[in-house]
C-alpha cells in the first residue's frame, strides 16, 4: 500500500510553529537520529528548500532535490513508498490456485450439495462400499472447472510477463531521492518495465510504449512536442501531441537530466479520469552558496502527461519524468472487474435447481415416512424378528431412510449440468444466451447508425447560405424529412380513400408503406449513381473551378468534383477584398485553419507520408540523442537478467515473425526507422492527382478535419505546427501565426477557443471560437441582429437536413487586455485548489462579448443497411432507443432516414422546461387515450427527449418512474442532447424498472458507459477507436450485422442451451422414478435399484453426449414420469413369474434394475431427437457411440468379479424377451411425445412450423428441379 504523508507535516509559508512546517525546510543534519544512514548522510549536506502545503491523498515527488526532513524516518530512509511498477492482473499463483479456487468452486451452493452428498455416501452406515465411484463425479466436475480457470489464469500470467518484461530505458546512477541511492553516471540503460519507480527520468523511442504515468520533460522535438498513440486507453486511433516542460526543452541527455533539473511535482492523488490532470512542476537553481531558489512554477495538466499504455508515434525520442506505478497509472484504474452479468435463463435455472431439490425433499420424505410406518406394522409383528435385523426405533429408521433416499434420487438435480453450460457456451463460441432474449436496443447516432466519416456540405457566413446550390446529392436528414412529408400526404389520402370508400381499403397502408420503403431504396440506389453524372451539378463545377482560379492558383487544394463534397463558385465570388462580405469570409476560413489541434502529413504519389525538414528550425537530427548503453541500472538480481535476456529475445522473434525484417549487412537500421517502415506503407486510394502537394490531416475527431480539409480546398491551407508557430497558406501566400493560448473542447464547455497572434498586415491579437449553437449565441456581444436572425435560421435548416452544426465567432483583443487575462489564467492554473473551476473562470470571462461570423454544416452518412435493419428488428419485436448528443431536430431528421421513425408514428416532444412534469403528465394522458380510442388504425407512438428534460426527470424516483412508464408505450425513443452519463442512466432504468434484457451499442467511448449498464454490450470498431468495442460483450463491423446476431445466432442459441437445460432435468427425472417405483415393492427400505456404478456414471458418461450436442421444465418432467412408468413396469411385468434366461438360472432382481438402466439410456440419448430440427452427421455418430460405450461398458465391467454386476449381462443380452421389451418400451415411451408432436406440426402449426414446412416444400421442389436438369435424367415413360 502507498502511504502519504499526512498534512500537518507538510511544510508552508504560513505554519511556523513546528519543525515540520517551517517555512524553509531544514535539512537531515537536524534529525536527532543518531543512527543515520549513508543515505541519510546525503541528505544532511543539502541546503534546504521552500514547500506549500498539499493535501491528503496528494504526493510530492522530488527530482534532484534533498528530501526534507518530515519525509525521512528514525535511518534516514524516505518514509513514503510508493508502490512497485509491476503489473499482476491474475488471480492465482502457483500456491494460492489448489486452495483459492476450492474455496471460489465451493462457494457454489450446488457443488457444497455435491460434496455433502459424496461424503453421506462415505459413512459406512449406507454400505456404499465403492469410495471410488463416490467421489467421481464431485472430482470430475471441480477437475473440469479448476482446469478452465487454471487455464485462464494462466493466459493472464502471460500478459503480466509480456508487459512486466517490456525493455524501458532509465537514467543509470540516478540518485532518486525518493528511493535508496545509486553512482551517478548520466546515460541511460535497459531495464525491465516493472523495475521502474516514482521518480526515475525513463527514454521514450520512436514505437515504444511508455511504461509509467510520466510527465513529458523534453523531446526530439525542438518544442518539446511529442505525439503518442492512445488506442489501448481510449480507444482512438489518431495521434495526440502531448507538450513537454518549455522550460526543460533544451534537456537533451542524461547528464543535462542530473546537472540542469532540479524540481519537484506537485499532483493530486491516483485517479482513474483519462482526461483530466492538475499538478504543479516546480523549478529550482542552485546558487553560488549551494542554496536552492524557486525559478518558477509551471502548471502541468493532461496534454503534459504521457500515460501507461501511450506508444511514442512520429518522435524519435522522448524523456519523462514517472510520477504514478503499477496500480496507481490510470489504465490499470480503468481496468476495473468488468461488471457482472448474470443471463435470464441463468436465473431461470437456479429456479428449476430449487424446484427439483423440492421434489427430491418430498420424495425422500415420503419414504422417510412410509419406511416408517412399515417399520411400526413390523415391530407390532411379533414374527418379524425371523427375518428382519432392524432393530432401531421407528424414529431412527425414518430418520436414515431420509438420507438414503437422497443418496438413491440424488441424480435428480444433474451434477455435470454448470460444466456442460460452460462447454456448450464455448463449444457455440460463447454466444448469449441472452442475445435470443432482447426487449430493448439503445444505440448511439453517429458512428454507429451513421458512418463517422463527416463531410463539409455547407456554411452560413454573416447570414448568407452557401453549399445549398445543387452540387452535392441530398443528405440522409434532406431525404428523411422529404419522405417524412410524402408520408404525411400520401396517408392523409388513404385515409380520406378508407372514410369514403370503407374500411376495407385499410390493408392498403401497410402495402403503401412497404412500397414507399422499396421506391426510397431504389431512389438512393440512383442518386448514388447519378451524383456525379448530372449535368447541373457538373456546370455547377465548371463555374465553381472558375471561381477558384480567379482568385488565387491552387497549390493544395482539390479540384476533383469526386472528392469535394462542397462547390460554390459564390464563396470565391464575395471573397473580393475591402467588401464587408469579404472580409467576414476570410475571417471565416482563417478560424477554420487555425482553430484547431491537428497533425498534418504531406504524401507523395503513391500515397507514403513526406519527411519534411524546416531549414528555420533545429531538427530533430540536430538535437542530440541521449546517449544508451547496454548496462543495465546496478544492483539488481540475477534473476532480472535472465528476464531481460528473455525478454529482448522474445521481442526479436516477433519481429522476425511478424514483420519479416531482414537484417542487411551494411548495418542495422535504427528503432525509429524499423517504425517508419512499418507504418508508412504506399496508400494510392488517399492519393489526389489534381493537387501539387498533398496534405493530409489528422484529427482528435472527424468533425475537425473535415472543417480544416474544407478551408484547405477553399484557399486557406494549413501547412504546419512547429511548437507555438502555425504555417498557414492562405490563397497563395503564406503567413506564420503565434499560438498564445489553446482553449480545449471538453462535453462541458461544448465549445473550443485559441488565441493567435497575427503577422502584418493585421498585426494584433484574435480569439477564435466555435462551438454548439446554444454555447455560442449565448456569449455574443453586440451583434448585428439581422444576421444573427438569418445565422439561427441556417442552423435550422442544417438540422433539419440532418446536418450536424457548429458556429463560429471571433473576438479582437488589445495587448493589454490579453496580458491581464493571461496572469489570471497562470495564476487559475497553479492554484492548488478549485483549480478546474478557477479555470473554467478565467476561460469563460474571455469567451464572452463575441462577434458572430457564421455556422458550418457537416454530414454523416448513414451506414449501409441500417434502415432494413431497423425495420426487421422492429418487427421482429424489439424496441429501439436512440441516445445521441445531436439537435433535436437532426436526430428526429435520421431517424425517419432510418427507419427509426415513420409515418404510422405519432411524434411526442418533451423538452426540458419548468413545466416538465405537467407536460409529462399531459403527454402520458393523451397517449394512453390515443391507444384506448382508435387502436384500430393501428397508429404507434414515438417519444422525443431532450437532454435537458432528462436531467429534471432523473432528479427524483418519482419522476423517473414516470418516464420509464411513458416511454414503455412507445415504440421508438429518442434522447438528445444526453451526456454519457444520461446514456448509462437511461439504459439502467429500463434493465431495472422493467426486467428486461437489454442491449446497448456503441463505437466511441462515450458509449462505454452505456455499455456497459445494459444486459449485451456491443461495440462497434470504427472512426472512434476501439475502446467500445473492448469494453463490450460482442464487437461487430457495422450496426447492420445485428440483425443476423440477434435474430438469427442469438435466437438459436437461446433455443439451443434452454433445450440443453431441460433435457438434462428431464433425463434425470427419468433416471430417478424407477427408483422410486422400486420402493414400493421393497417396502421402502432405502435400498439402491441401480447398480452403484450406473447411479454415478449416468450423468458423467452415458447420457451427456447428446445433452450437450442439442443445446418447458413441466412438459418434460411430465415425460419423464410417463417414461419411467412405463420402463419399469415394463419390465416388471416382463420379468413377473417368467424365467426369462435361456440357461434356466432364475432371474434377480440385479437383472431387472440393469435391463431398467439399459433401457433408460437409450431413451434418454434419443429424446433429444425431439428437439432437433436440424440433424447433423455428428449428432447420429455421438448418439450412437454413447449407447455403444453404454453396452460395452456393462459386458467389460461385469467380467470382474469383484463388481456386483458381475455375469449380468449375459444375463439380460442372453434373452430375446429383453431385446423385444426394450424395442416394445421404447416406443411406448415416445408414443405421446410423437402424437403432439404431429398434431402441433401439420393440424395445429404456429408460425415457425409452418416455415419450416415451406421451407422444406421448396428444398424438395429444387432438388426434383435439379434432377430433372441433369443431363443423365430420362423422363419416364
């Protein structure tokens, strides 16, 4: 455990009243410890150093600084230790696994059933006398398991070694103050990842992933810049920068590490938040008098840290700081137990466990009973002392009987079922049961219905629309409110056609719809086909590329109408200089190029990324490579050796394996060029021949980029980020801007804002802001209102087009005004407390008296197939939710798009308002007088919310069971505006209030939440990353691929294990009852029917093949019962008063319980045949081979003599009126399941039967079809 020091000793300018918080920190030296350490020696000598106060939970970490003398103990040793590097995410170890997991196995009440029963079975009183066969099954059963998880545990140690293992590089020598001492040297050495520690400065190469929670002191980079790749935390693909110390840029190597930095890192205590950090990195000088002086206070936040799990992408090295280990690093935070999930038909099962242990305690019971009651009719018999050796009480005997009779009908509650579940679950590849099952679907929008692939379709600017003229095809929202109003029309005359003409034309609606549906997909199927080839849109180019010329010669921007999803020669026509519509142009686009975080790359023809070189700035060749060595940090086992040995072996093996890089004889090629070649393969299908140098973007999201490539192909190109300076080329002339501040988006600003300082001509300083149209418009100043009226009514046609929107404003501020704000916003950011509200603060009093400039509209398309999706789901009986952040009015736009929404539906809006419950109430009333009054016109209802209305309703439990009850009336749901919180919440309130399975999915990690809180998890890999797709059950491609999992492999899988499950009570059922029958003739005396080895092995064994291969519990207990009659009586009757031997030796009743057994088997292998509808080859071969190690196993075993059975079954096959009963009994034992059966299938078929029966109707018609085609066929004569 990491121990903090508490408080009260931390020492801060304003608590002098002690030793341990003075202002100036004294050395050791003071310590009164006589006994000091070498260590402690050390730090006696140094001078001493100014502290504030931080706060529980929070750490100070010193780096080339002496520890003070609170932070030692009674030897000079840091009294704060942190936890180790190393990572164990196993759950056993060599010694803990025999006795950890007994415990978790016998945890289940059924195995402590199993094992009570094993050991009943062992007193001697019972006369089992084969302890052998007692404890099988309870083995075989905890064997199984423990080998599954061992095997598991095992796959876990692996990944713990491979990532322990890992080669890092740390400064050898390094005194760590935190930790005991070492020889300075100031190079840097191999050492395994779990050997790193609080405080150690660690090397980053180009592809190497950073070990620890470090901050980012400097990189090769001469701004300190270093960009990492963050998928295996978020989930995101795209490269991130991450900003090192300004201060530290110039650290270039070890020895720099140890001479030039002396700080120490204030930061809060561990946190699992992968976007947020507040600490405070604090320099010092040493000066002449070897005193330390405060140079300066740097805040350090999320965009200075590297975390566990970031790989070093496009830098060829990098040099850190750790500052959280092991357990401590927030990926290992994020990796939480993934929560529990327990299916339905689970839950059914422990149910029908519970009613079959009840039946097995009525059975036991009543011979209990009837034992003792014959024991008392035998006392009262004076002659029965002849021949009985009871002599117990009645109580006594009642008493044992109970629990020999648990021991005969113990196979009533079925041994090897929980190991078969496991088996046929992996067997199937693990598919849920409670895929089958889905009442409820909640999807998000974008990425998941749409495609996340955003194009720039069209922009307000000062009020006036462009991208409006034709050029591109109408966008999925256009179509779907179009096909919205066609709807509207269309049914409004059906309607009118059924008052005038009767209600017999009213089956022409859903014929209208169904066809309304087939011409929408047709019409998209042209529009595609045609976008290109209208010859409007082609003379709209024309004009558009006249335009383009006119004003400047484009260099970087496409002039490819395949390519441009944006035309409008109007946008270059009113760039026309000192015209006030020109101007809010160029201030338009400049806000696109500039107001943004993304990387830019430059390719070649053949699609590979440019290696650039500024000849202004110092490369990263020039700057120099902290110097490696092969040493390893001293001091360490010889263990750790072997280890890294192995480690560094393992690693060039998967290269040679993976990769296939060869080694050449000229030398070897550096870490980073291995990298390059790796990643920067030929992509011709990216390649653009109409544009001289090519530039491609990447983004934080695809909104960005799509914003930043759309003013690249109107002429304000951004060309690079060298650390503050950004290169933009704006319509053919290039301008270096100064990056002074960035402003971050987060889902709580909603809004993002940098502050740039302009060259000539404009030679001043600008905020550029954009963001969501309420963020925006509420922070305006004095604006022109025409515009600001013509701006929103824009914004509402973009979403009604189901376009997604962003505005744009801009503020100009005096040198003055930006170097107050600045102090406030240094001051906010070193604070040590409230420092994000304080933030939040400074930052929003910039963002205020705005100047309007315009709104962008962006597409995502929808995904392929997502409509028939929709559409089968929905029939299928499932109700879909759609939780988005979108408008209201684009998520209502796509979801008639889609299918979510159409016109049988009524549309109910709930906003978020001060009347909310009023209108909730309100809207409740009316849909449930809709449904009570015209249920005949078979009009759905449809619920749209918003994010806002949300957050009232979710305040209290009255008003969300309010909600959860509206919501159950309609059909589709739709929740705007929600945050991924709102998500997780939404999907919680229908699994808990309504019981019902539910299935979320999702494709960014705003929907790992929701996710997770529903019943199925699907993730969805896309433009997001893949951090939805590891937090889920299930990942899939697209959203179309539900269809076939839900509705195809989730209902046979939920067929197939709820079949498995009930015929294994079923034949357990039928195991049990003949012993029963049993009882009856033997006075309930508790004696065993069956043979010892067939009670134990019947489960394990004889009848688990066909079980298991397979995959309505009184249905088939009711089976079983008439089964078991009719087996024993059978042959009860078969064998009464007959010999049935051929050798004359009499019959026993060993034969006749053997004969009972047989049968029972092959009863039981064959019911499944029942429940099949789809035979297979190996379904016949494990059938057949269980019934034949079933006699085969009673011939082998009989031949000793030692066993009971032993000559029996000479016995039982030696006689033809065993086979003839057998076949006699069998028959009469499926009789009434095959009647049923056949009347359900062909006089009584439901809807399943019946396609079953079309479906075979036509196999057989193609097969005659393809008979008759072949060319050996003869028609008859």
């Amino acid at each position: 455990m990491t121990r903090r020091s508490p408080s009260h000793h931390l020492s801060t300018p304003s608590d002098t009243s002690s030793n341990h918080t003075n202002t100036r920190c004294p050395a050791a030296s003071s310590s009164s410890t006589p006994h000091a350490t070498t260590s402690s020696q050390h730090h006696q000598q140094q001078p001493a150093i100014q502290l504030r106060r931080i706060y529980n939970g929070a750490r100070r970490v010193f780096v080339n600084l002496p520890l003070p003398r609170y932070e030692l103990n009674k030897k000079g040793n840091p009294q704060t230790t942190y936890v180790s590097n190393k990572v164990r995410t196993s759950k056993y170890t060599v010694w803990s696994f025999i006795p950890k997991n007994l415990f978790e196995q016998f945890r289940r009440a059924a195995n402590m059933y199993f094992l009570g029963l094993a050991i009943l079975q062992l007193i001697p009183y019972f006369g089992v006398d084969s302890p052998v066969l007692t404890l099988l099954p309870i083995c075989v059963v905890v064997v199984v398991t423990g080998l599954k998880d061992g095997f598991e545990d095992y796959q876990r140690h692996k990944v713990d070694a491979r990532y322990n293992g890992s080669i890092t590089y740390t400064l050898i020598g390094y005194e760590n103050t935190n930790y005991p001492t070492q020889k300075k040297r100031g190079v840097f050495g191999r050492s395994l990842s779990m050997n790193v520690r609080v405080g150690d400065f660690v090397l980053l190469r180009n592809g190497q992933s950073c070990p620890a929670d470090s901050v980012l002191l400097s990189s090769s980079d001469p701004a300190g810049v270093c960009f990492v790749e963050t998928k295996d935390l978020d989930g995101e693909t795209n490269l991130k920068p991450r900003h090192g110390i300004p201060e530290l840029s110039h650290i270039q190597s070890g020895v720099e590490c140890l001479d030039d930095v002396h700080m120490y890192i204030e930061a809060g205590k561990p946190s699992p938040d992968l976007y947020t950090f507040e600490g405070t990195l604090v320099l010092f000088d040493k000066d002449p008098n070897g005193n330390y002086v405060e140079r300066k206070k740097t805040p350090i936040g999320i965009d200075n840290l590297l975390l566990r799990g970031h790989v070093v992408r496009n830098t060829h090295w990098a040099i850190v700081v750790v500052l959280y280990t092991g357990s401590e690093s927030k990926i290992i935070q994020n990796s939480g137990a993934t929560p529990s999930k327990r299916s339905r038909i689970e839950k059914q099962m422990n149910q029908e466990v519970i009613i079959a242990f009840v039946v097995l305690f009525i059975l036991c019971l009543v011979c209990a009973i009837l034992a003792g009651v014959m024991k008392a009719q035998d006392d009262a018999d004076g002659g029965a002392d002849l021949y009985s050796r009871q002599n117990s009480s009645t109580g006594l005997y009642g008493f044992t009987n109970f629990w020999s009779s648990m021991i005969i009908f113990q196979n009533i509650i079925p041994i090897s079922l929980y190991v078969s579940i496991e088996f046929v679950k992996t067997f199937q590849w693990n598919l849920s049961d409670e895929l089958g099952q889905v009442e409820y679907l909640f999807s998000d929008k974008t990425g998941t219905l749409t495609r996340n692939v955003m194009e720039f379709r069209e922009c307000s600017i000062a009020g006036k629309r462009y991208g409006n003229n034709g050029f591109s095809p109408e966008s999925e929202g256009a179509r779907g409110a179009k096909l919205r109003k066609k709807r509207d029309e269309r049914q409004q005359r059906l309607r009118s056609t059924i008052d005038e003409e009767g209600s017999q034309q009213k089956q022409q609606l859903p014929q209208a719809h169904a066809q309304q549906q087939h011409q929408q997909q047709q019409q998209q199927q042209q529009q595609q086909q045609q976008q290109h080839e209208d010859p409007h849109a082609t003379a709209i180019f024309e004009d558009y590329r006249r335009a383009l010329y006119s004003v400047f010669r484009p260099r970087y921007s496409s002039v490819d109408p395949s390519r441009l999803p944006f035309a409008d020669p109007r946008i270059f026509w009113d760039m026309q200089p000192k015209t006030r519509q020109g101007e809010q142009v160029h201030e338009f686009m400049m806000l696109l190029s500039l107001c943004h975080t993304v990387v830019v790359d430059k390719i070649d023809k053949e699609g590979k990324v440019i290696s650039e070189v500024d000849p202004d700035q110092e490369t990263d060749e020039e700057r120099h490579v902290p110097e490696v060595t092969d040493e390893k940090r001293t001091g360490q086992a010889g263990n750790e050796k072997r280890q890294l040995r192995d480690a560094m072996r393992e690693r060039r093996r998967k290269l040679r394996k993976n990769f296939k890089l060869s080694r050449k004889a000229s030398g070897r090629s550096s870490r980073g060029e291995e990298f390059d070649s790796l990643v920067n393969v030929s992509r011709p299908d990216i390649v653009d021949p109409t544009v001289e140098v090519q530039l491609v973007y990447k983004a934080e999201s695809p909104d960005e980029a799509a914003l930043v490539s759309a003013a690249r192909d109107l002429g304000f190109s951004f060309l690079s980020r060298n650390g503050k300076q950004l290169r933009v080329d704006i319509l053919g002339t290039e301008y270096e801007f100064t990056l002074l501040n960035l402003l971050e988006f987060n889902s709580t600003r909603k809004r993002m804002s940098v502050i740039v300082r302009r060259p000539a001509p404009w030679n001043d300083i600008i905020l550029y802001c954009k963001g969501a149209d309420n963020v925006i418009f509420e922070r305006l100043g004095d604006n022109n209102k025409d515009v600001l009226q013509m701006t929103h009514r824009d914004v509402d046609a973009f979403s009604n087009d189901g376009l997604r929107t962003l505005v744009l404003a801009y503020r100009v501020l005096s040198e003055d005004e930006y170097m107050r704000w600045n102090h406030e916003m240094e001051s906010a950011a070193t604070a040590s407390e409230n420092r994000a509200e304080k933030v939040e603060a400074v930052q929003d009093a910039i963002e205020r008296n705005l100047t309007l400039l315009g709104a962008t509209g962006i597409e995502d398309k929808l995904q392929e197939g997502v409509p028939q999706c929709i559409e089968d789901l929905r029939r299928a009986g499932i109700k879909i939710w759609v939780l988005t952040g979108d408008k209201l009015e684009t998520a209502i736009n796509i979801g008639y798009a889609s299918n979510l929404l159409d016109n049988n539906m009524h549309l109910w809006t709930l906003r978020g308002s001060d009347e909310i419950e009023t209108d909730l109430a309100n809207i409740a009333t009316q849909i449930k007088a809709a449904m009570t009054k015209v249920p005949e016109n078979g009009e759905e209802q449809a619920l749209i919310i918003d994010g806002a209305a949300l957050t009232r309703l979710f305040e209290t439990p009255e008003l969300k069971s309010r909600l959860l009850d509206v919501s159950l009336l309609c059909k589709s749901v739709l929740c705007c505006r929600v945050s991924p919180l709102q998500k997780a919440l939404v999907v919680a309130m229908v699994r808990q209030g309504k019981n019902a399975v539910t299935l979320a999915v999702g494709d960014g990690a705003n929907d790992v939440s929701m996710i997770q809180a529903a019943n199925i998890g699907v993730g969805i890999a896309g433009q997001e990353g893949v951090q939805a797709s590891m937090a889920s059950d299930y990942a899939i491609a697209q959203f179309r691929f539900l269809r076939k999992l839900i509705l195809v492999q989730g209902h046979w899988n939920y067929h197939r294990i709820a079949e498995m499950i009930l015929n294994f009570f079923y034949k357990n059922v039928l195991w049990v009852f003949p012993s029963l029958w049993y009882q009856i003739y033997s006075r309930f005396s508790g004696n065993i029917f069956y043979d010892y080895a067939f009670l134990q092995l019947y489960n394990v064994i004889f009848t688990v093949a066909p079980v298991v291969v397979l995959g309505r519990y009184w249905l088939y207990f009711g089976d079983a019962v008439w089964q078991s009659l009719v087996l024993f009586y059978g042959f009860y009757f078969a064998y009464d008063d007959i010999n049935p031997n051929p050798s004359g030796y009499p019959s026993s009743m060993l034969q006749f319980s053997s004969a009972v057994a047989l049968s029972a088997v092959l009863v039981a292998n064959l019911m499944p045949g029942f429940n099949t509808y789809y035979w297979t080859w190996f379904q016949f071969v494990f059938i057949a081979l269980e019934l034949l190690v079933t006699f085969l196993w009673v011939i082998i075993y009989g031949q000793f003599k030692s066993v009971t059975i032993y000559g029996v079954w000479q016995m039982v096959f030696g006689g033809w009126n065993f086979w003839l009963q057998l076949l006699l009994s069998t028959i009469v034992c499926f009789l009434p399941r095959y009647v049923v059966t056949f009347a359900r299938q062909w006089w009584y078929p439901d809807v399943m039967a019946t396609a079953r029966h079309i479906e075979k109707y036509e196999k057989i018609q193609a097969r005659k079809k393809t008979i008759a085609l072949s060319p050996s066929y003869t028609i008859p004569a």
